[in-house]
C-alpha cells in the first residue's frame, strides 16, 4: 500500500507526543507538512523529524497544506478551539480528516462538521485512542459476544489531576486555562463516552436521547496556586469557572444510562472509571474486576477484594483479536498501544475506503456533550441531545467486519 | 447503668438477624416485648429468646408495647411502609425511638416525623449501621482533621444482588416486591447517603440543596425470574417499575456534589461505592485506596493497581478512636461490627441525655431522597431538597464530644 501523504497541524503537547512517540515511527505515513502557530516549536519540530529521516514542509497556516493537492489527509491536534474550523476547511479542500478528541463549543459547530462531511464524503475520524484501549477492546468484544447479557448501565470518566497543566497554561502556551477561567462543563467527555458508546451501539440502533449535569464548587486550582505559586500572576485572585467534579447522567433511547465523571482539579491518581453493567455481568475499571453471574461468583462473600484483577484472567479468553495480533506483532506508539492502534485503524480503514469506525456522527454525539452539559449547569435544567442522524439510527447496519470495527 | 428496657418491633429478616446477632446477646437491653404481624415469627422468635435466657412478652399489635409505661424504647424493623407511623406513635406515647433505614414515601411522612420529634421532645435514632463502618469512620476522623482538605464531591451507593429477595418475595413475606413492581426511586439512599452526610456536615452550616434522579430500564428482575423460576406465579407478565440502577446527583450548599447509585436488581459484589474526594485527598471504597497530595504518590506511574487495598495501611494512624476501642475490646453485633457500634451509640446517648448522633433532621433528610428521585424520575426535572430545620442548619452546633459522635 503506498504511504499516506499527510499534514499534521497542531505542534503543542499532544502534537510533539504523537509526532515522536508514534507518527515518526511509522513506515506507512509520509509526513509532508507540519503546522504551528508558533515558529520556534516548528523548527524544533523539524530538526526532529530530519534526525529521524522526514522532510516535512512548515507553515504557520494550515491552508497551505489544503491547498498541496498532493495530501490526502490532515491530523487535527491543535487547541481545542481550532478543531472544527481546520476539519471543516479540510474536508471542503477534499482531505480526510483525523481529529483529535475535545468537546465541541456550540452544537451549531456539531451540525455544521456533520453537513460538511455528508456535502465532501470526505473520511472523518475522531482520534479517540481509547477506544482501542485493550480493557476497552476486551469488554466490547465480551458485550458483543453476550458475555454481559444485556447493557443496563456504565460509566466512565476523565479523571486526571491537571492543576499543574491548568495553572500553568500561560507557560505551557496551552488552552486549558482560558477554557477552565470562563467555562464551566464536561470539558472532556470523549475518552470516556466514545468506548461506552460503541458497548451500547449509540448511532446504530440506540442513540442518546437526554442529558443531566451536575458541577461542584471550584476549590483545587485555587489551593494549588495558593500553595505552589505556579501560576499565580495569571490566576490569583480571578474566580475558576470549571467545577472540580462536573456528574453528567446520560439516558438513551434503549432505557441504559451513562454516568460521566469529569475530575480534573483534585488530587488523584488516573483513571477512566470504566464499568459496564448487564444483566448477566459487571466490569468495573476502579479495581479491574470482572463478575459474571455465576454461582461460584454470587456465593463467594469474599468479594469485592478477591476479584481486584481479576480481569487479567479473562484476557485469553476475550482480549479483542485486535489485541490479539497486536501483542503477537509488538505494540508501537504511545499510551500503551492505544496511539498505534487508532492511527492502524486510520490509515487502514481510509486506504481500503471503509467506513470510519468513529465516524461524523459518533464524533459529534460525543462532542456535544460539553456544550451540553453547560447549558445544562448553567440552566439546572435537563437538556435533550440532538440526534445528529436525523432519524439514520433506526436504520444503521452495524460496521463491516472487520480487525478495526469498533 | 440500668438495663435499657425496650420493644422490638418486626420480626422479618433484619428483626431476626439483629436479635440473634446483636440484641439477644447484650446484658445492657432488657427485651420485655416483641411483636410481629404473624403469629409463626413471634413463636419462633420467642423459643429462641428463651434458649438465650430473655422472657420477652408478645403481641401481634405494637400499641401493647407502647401502652406498657415500663418500656423506654422501641426499636422498629418492621416492613419499610410501617417505619413511620410506628415511630410517630412511639414518640407520642413517649417512648425512645430506634428507626431501621428505609426511604419515606412522602415528605408529608418526613415532616410529621419531625414536628412530633420537636413536640415530644423523644430521642430519636435511625440505626444505620453503615455510618458506623471502620472504613467509614475511618475517613469521617481523616476528614475531620483536615487530612482530606476542604471536600468537594462525594459518591456512595447502595449495590447489592437483591434479585433473590425481590422476586421470592411472596414467599419470603418481603416488603420489596411491593415496591418493586409498583415504584421508581432511589429506595435505599441511607447506607451510602449519611455517612456522606456526616462526611459533610449536612443540617450543621450545610445542607442538600436539589437533587436529580435518573433511572435506566428494568430488565434484571424479569430476566432472572425467566431464568429461575423464582417468583415466576407472581411476576411473570408484570413490569417491574423500579429501574435496575437509579442515578443521582444531589448538591450542597457549600458547592460540594454527591453521586448516589442503587443498583439492586443484576449481577454484582456488593459494594458502597463509598468515594470521598477533597482538595487534599480522596478515599475510593472500590478498590479500598487512599491517595493524598503529596510528591510520592503524584509522581507515581504505576497507580491505580499499586494502591488498591493501601486504606489498610492508614488504618494504625487514622482508625477512629471508636474503633480502636472495639478491636482492642472484641467486636460484637453482626455486619462486622457495625450492628454492635450503632447500638452502643442509641444506650449510650439515650441513657446520658445525649443528642443523637443520627437525629431526625439527618434521618428525614436522608429518607426523603427516595420520594424525591420518585418525583425527580417521573418528571425529569430536578427537585428542591426541604430544609427540615427550618433553617436551624445555619447555626446548629457540632454534636457534643463524645465517641459515639459522628
């Protein structure tokens, strides 16, 4: 298969990870330009690549790489704010987009990404790692198999301490900050709610029909300034808009539910919350546990603390044949693979001309939800969620089989 | 100090277990009557009262006892719908009153239990156990120290494979079948709601301001009775009203937020879920961890797994003194402990003159939950909590000092 021609616009943290865990690493992407707002993090960029053997052209305006006709495809990785203008503009210049993941500011940016996709046909895809996380992947592969029974409940959430990357923003020329000082919302729902998503066949079949958020006091960024002075001059004195923990309830068609927990501004260690809860099984993320419903598991009283890990031993049976092969052949790319998959499965899927396993629609679904939920803080009121399918998911087919599906 | 002389009211499975367990064990209750709506449980429980040395009296109608001026207190584990005007009417034939956790029905229940509480000036108590727990504890002396910083959002639950008990409730003369097929709420908020309550400081300079409930489909129930057989006469053909996992997000007046899951009808270990997140410090019952703002644990890559069970560790320094003390003394009662603490706690206060530590403001606030998310669910707005103390909660001291406080 020849190299896929591609423009990477957005040099920042997530930007120079991928590029240099990940993107430079690989055999079957041929990197003709990099983008930045920012000169001296494009020539440090370049030299990089040269080292490793890339000859990429630099713009500080990603309309050049639009208008090389020779690149098929553009990543988005720039601050949250540019990514639906780029990924419009992109896909009207006739290139497929891969865009990295954040909440979308209005849901007007939702529909717009949705009608320009459905106007170009262009191959759009949220790179949402997680979803080929392995415990993700895994669980999928148990619900699709009725390992689970039928999906009642899950849960999920972005649950990262981030006051340094917050408090610091002006240093780290990031776009947390200015986001957290003025908005208040799930600003990141997608690493959480694209897998869940996929578990519940949202957008083919099921879809998300309404949504409820609750937002905390907002007390972690301001004892963190106040004790570290990392960013003291931009931050002291000013009000945090972002609530330290935002709880969005999400009920869709079907009757499931969805529990979001963003907790971004408090002390703790990482974690996605993950759970999924059938009728005939239960994963929990939090001790990476998996009960079935089985007399042996329902008689044993020495639950919970017996089963932490246990999810480790159903790896053989139900590890994702994704995961399969990807042990077999050697994980590359950061995030414990997860980057080397979504970019296989990008590359893959766009090449054979396959439907984008997450695609406008389930890009958008998944959006949506940070505007969403701070119309619903902002209100106290529940706020529907649109169907960006308009009525498409009734009829949806499942994707085509293949390694990649999701 | 004398014996407590006192009633039992409601001989089913938590009457039964707390005799055999907890009360009939104890040389400081003097058990002078019992009383059950049928005759079968009274003969039973009599015989084996007998066998332990106590000569309680009987009766099918709860006034003997409170006709009977000899009797202090009454303690009601009785059917869910009965806890409230028993306990009315105990309060008005002055008696004290220990009241098993339950939801109210209505908040017209909720506060005639609190104008008769004021009237009478009883001494009140609802025996929930859980705000007793050592893990539970253990946190409420950690957050009160400061350990956890200023706390910012809660989560609990009440988690429990009730499959069996719901649908063999004909058989079992269970309260929840009832309930089941006929409600849709949180109802069983107490276990995991008052220890966060306490964690909180709620009705003393904070309160529950609004709520929000969600509820998912109901498939757990039918899909076991299909399985089983169990219940089979009585449900099959039926809906089952209650939603398998109810959702809901309470707020506080101090900005903090509470997520409250139950999760009664699929396949799962029992759990709380209990989670206490502040701006120093988080406890996560699910993988019983203690993660704190200091460098070591913040630069840590191996967390989750590397903290799951680490609480136990804290336990040396930060174990309530009341626990210390009844490791050292021998745990009594059933549920680990808890049964005999919070049974200490209603003697100890009751027989001293002391506030009770679980007092019908905190009682009822808990309680109305469940009629709450009943409203929440079928509107699907979000509803005020009522202020039960008028609001007394803006200047209501700490309870007095003592090692039963909470």
């Amino acid at each position: 298969m020849d190299k896929l021609k591609l423009g990477i616009i957005g040099l920042g943290r997530r930007g120079t990870v991928m590029i240099k865990e990940c993107y430079a690493e690989r055999n079957d992407l041929d990197i003709a330009w990099i983008c930045d707002n920012d000169e001296d993090k494009l020539e440090e960029m370049q030299l990089f690549m040269k080292e490793k053997g890339h000859c990429p052209q630099t713009t500080l305006d990603y309309h050049d790489i639009l208008n090389d006709s020779q690149v098929e495809a553009v990543f988005i990785l720039s601050s949250w704010e540019s990514h639906v203008p780029i990924a419009i503009d992109a896909m009207e210049a006739g290139k497929a987009v891969g865009m990295e993941v954040g909440g979308a500011y209005s849901l007007r940016d939702c529909y717009r990404l949705v009608e320009v996709q459905q106007k170009t046909n262009a191959f759009f895809m949220m790179l949402e790692n997680v979803c080929y996380g392995r415990r993700e992947m895994m669980v999928l592969n148990m619900v699709n198999q009725g390992v689970m029974g039928d999906i009642v409940h899950c849960a999920g959430g972005y649950r990262h301490d981030l006051r340094e990357q917050v408090a610091n923003g002006i240093a780290l020329r990031h776009y947390r900050l200015r986001n957290y000082l003025n908005r208040n919302c799930d600003n990141y729902p997608t690493h959480a709610l694209l897998p869940i998503m996929k578990v519940l066949g949202i957008n083919r079949k099921n879809r998300m029909v309404s949504l409820v958020s609750v937002g905390s006091c907002s007390k972690g960024i301001a004892e963190y300034v106040n004790k570290t002075g990392i960013g003291k001059a931009e931050i002291e004195g000013k009000t945090i808009a972002q609530s330290d923990v935002v709880t969005t309830v999400i009920k869709c068609a079907g009757g499931e539910t969805i529990t979001l927990t963003l907790d971004t501004s408090l002390p703790r260690y990482y974690s996605r919350n993950f759970e999924v809860h059938g009728t005939k099984g239960l994963y929990v993320e939090e001790n990476d546990c998996i009960f079935l419903d089985s007399e042996e598991m329902n008689e044993n009283k020495d639950f919970p603390k017996k089963l932490y890990s246990n999810a480790d031993d159903f790896q053989e049976k139900y590890d994702h044949p994704l995961w399969k092969k990807a042990l077999e052949d050697g994980l590359t790319g950061g995030h414990g693979g997860m980057d080397g998959l979504i970019t296989d499965a990008f590359v893959y899927c766009m090449k054979n001309g396959l439907e984008s396993p997450i695609d406008v629609y389930d890009s958008v679904t998944a959006m949506a939800v940070t505007a969403l939920s701070e119309e619903s803080i902002a209100t106290g009121l529940p706020v529907a969620i649109p169907d960006f399918t308009n009525g498409a998911w009734l009829i949806r087919k499942e994707q085509p089989n293949h390694i990649y599906s999701l």
